[in-house]
C-alpha cells in the first residue's frame, strides 16, 4: 500500500450571476435579509442546456490541465452529486465521454453536501488499495434545477458550480498528503436536509441543521485533525461545506483553528452542495492563499445529516 496526494485542483461556474436585488424581484425577501441570515450576496445560476456533467467536465478539465495529465491517463472517475436529472449513464460517465477518455471506471457518490469528501476518501482507499493509479474526483451540483423559487427560505441558499480534484499515489519517499477520513451520518434525523419528490425539491429544516451544525460538528472536526496528527492551531486553512456563512464561522471558531484561512466562497457562490468545498480550496490554491504542502481540514456535512472529513496537503 502507498498513500497518496491531491495533485492539482480547479473548479468551473456558469457565466449567469444572481443578485440578492435579483431574487428580491422573484420572492418577498430583500439584499439585508439574505446578507443578514446567511451571508450569501451572489450566486451561480447554469442555464437549462448546462446539465450537471457539463459543469464537472469543464472542473475536470481544468484539475487535469493542472496537474499535466491527459484524460487517457485517468483510470477512476469518482462523481460526487445529488443533482444528475438520468439514472444511466451516470454523471461519471458522461464526464469520461466528455473528456475522450479511455476505459476509465466510472461511479457517482450521492451523499449530498457532503459528497466530495466521501468521494476523496474512496479515491484515497482504491489507490492505496491499488485499483487505481490516477484519480479524478469531482464535486459538482445544479441546485438551482431542484429548487422551489417560492420558497424564500431555500431559494436565496443555492448556486451551480463544480469542483475538481486529481488523486494521484506519493512516492515511497514522500508522505502521505491526504489524511485518514472521518466519516458518519445520523440516520434517525435524515429528513432534516431534503432532495424529494417529482419533481424533485429542494427542502430543509434549517434550525434543526443549524443546531445540529454548530454543536455536533466541531468535536468530530477536532477528531479528524487528531487522526491526520495534527493540531487545529497546526492548520493553514479549514474548507467547510459552504453551506451558510452563519455556521461556518461558529463552527470553524469552535474547532480552535486560529491561525488557518477560513473559506467563504459561499459569500459570492452560494450553497453548491458537493461541488462547495473543492470549488472554496481550488479558488484558495489560485489565489494563493495557502501554501504548498500546508495542512488544510476539510469538512463535509448535509444531507442525510452525513459528514466526512481529512486533513490534506494543499497541492
């Protein structure tokens, strides 16, 4: 068995911004209600001949570019979405025919919000595991198609976009730069975050999510650093799920992280479900923000009321 790293990154957003001004012409809601309550001021919006497949191909592209493989070169395509309007051929594959690969194997992960990082931590075991070599995991969602425009609750929450990573081993030498995953769910409070119905809808019972956020999660964090033998003070960055800028930040406080870079792209993107915190770490690793080889916490948490964390070395 060899550990593995995070080779390169990139994310992609549809072209269409959305205003808070614009939704307050579309729902009863206003620019101070939404900044106030969630903190979020722009979203991504993909137009109806953008599917999800769309959007995670041109992530891919960019994380392959990145890391200067070819498409051929991939030999796992891991999707991570809750959003694919088709049962078969899943998004992976439609990625992999975007992209012209080879004979990749190709599998979605539908667990939510916290999708991405559940899909890491699979590309992590089958390479250590050696079924895979190289590794293309790709959070991307289209939340906006499953929304209720007349629900002001959920509306002003959502935005499109994808996420990509390229998953590749270390060498004998090298240490490990993706950490053990953390990973659970509480099944009895499933129905707390939901994607239901036909056609399907976006729904939630947000102070329960809130509640269950900000008091539950912190502690599970805190385990996830202890896993990867780090210390919270230890961290450059912590990449939550970007759900909403009002547990983020009490939540990244309680984890004890003081020196690390806390994303908020939900300020400017939304809440994108799998496709938030590859997008947050791709924009913190362009921005240069966070250096090479620096500790990062990623945490996911959602739907299903699912959660999954590693520590990773920033590529």
């Amino acid at each position: 068995m060899t550990g593995t790293r995070i080779a390169a990154l990139g994310h992609y957003q549809p072209a269409k911004v959305l205003t808070n001004h614009d939704l307050a012409a579309l729902v009863d809601t206003s620019d101070e209600w939404i900044s106030s309550r969630v903190g979020i001021r722009t979203r991504h919006v993909a137009g109806a001949d953008e599917p999800v497949d769309e959007l995670a191909a041109h992530a891919g592209a960019k994380a392959l570019a990145a890391a200067g493989l070819t498409p051929a070169d991939v030999d796992l395509v891991l999707v991570a979405t809750s959003t694919a309007t088709d049962r078969s051929p899943n998004t992976a594959a439609r990625v992999a025919a975007r992209l012209s690969m080879g004979s990749p194997a190709v599998m979605d992960l539908n667990v939510v919000c916290a999708g991405f990082t559940h899909a890491l931590a699979t590309a992590d075991h089958a390479v250590r595991a050696g079924s895979a070599a190289r590794v293309l995991v790709i959070g991307a969602d289209k939340m906006t198609a499953v929304t209720d425009w007349a629900d002001r609750s959920t509306c002003v929450l959502v935005g499109d976009g994808a996420g990509a990573a390229v998953v590749v081993a270390t060498g004998a030498e090298e240490e490990p730069g993706i950490g053990p995953v953390l990973w659970g769910s509480v099944p009895e409070m499933g129905h707390a975050v939901r994607i239901e119905g036909t056609p399907p809808r976006f729904a939630q019972e947000g102070q329960a999510v809130y509640r269950w956020a900000t008091t539950r999660l912190p502690p599970i964090a805190r385990k996830v650093c202890e896993k990867a033998g780090v210390t919270p003070e230890e961290l450059a960055a912590v990449v939550l799920h970007q759900a909403n800028l009002r547990i983020i930040e009490p939540v990244a406080q309680k984890i004890g992280a003081v020196n690390a870079v806390i994303a908020r792209d939900v300020v400017e993107s939304g809440n994108t479900s799998a496709a938030s915190i590859p997008m947050a770490l791709s924009k913190l690793v362009e921005r240069r923000e966070v250096e090479s080889g620096a500790p990062v916490l990623l945490f996911g948490f959602g739907g299903n009321l699912s959660y999954a964390g590693q520590v990773i070395r920033c590529p």
